[in-house]
C-alpha cells in the first residue's frame, strides 16, 4: 500500500504528467516491437487513431 501512496504523491506533486500508451511506442527504427495484446491488435489502434495508413488487402 505504501508503494501505491508514494506513487500518488509523486504523480501529485509533479506539475507535468506525461502518459505514453505502450501501444504508441515504436522501435527505433520504425518497426512495431512487442506489444502485450499482440502486433495486430497494436496495428488496428494505431490505425484506428489514424497514425497508420489503413492497408489494402
């Protein structure tokens, strides 16, 4: 619990907060790395968002 209030306090006392979602990060080279739900489903959200171009099939 300590953790969780210390966390908290950090997040609270810092006047910018930056949140990534891991699915937006990419590998150096452009590449889409590991993604826990999987590269597609990385691929669908990036596309969905709109950084993706939609491919054609």
């Amino acid at each position: 619990m300590r953790r969780i209030q210390a966390l908290g306090a950090a997040i609270g006392a810092n006047p910018l907060l930056l949140v990534r979602p891991c699915h937006r990060v990419i590998g150096v080279d452009g590449s889409m790395r590991g993604y826990a739900g999987g590269v597609e489903r990385k691929v669908h959200l990036l596309t969905h968002e709109g950084a993706l171009q939609p491919a054609l099939i």
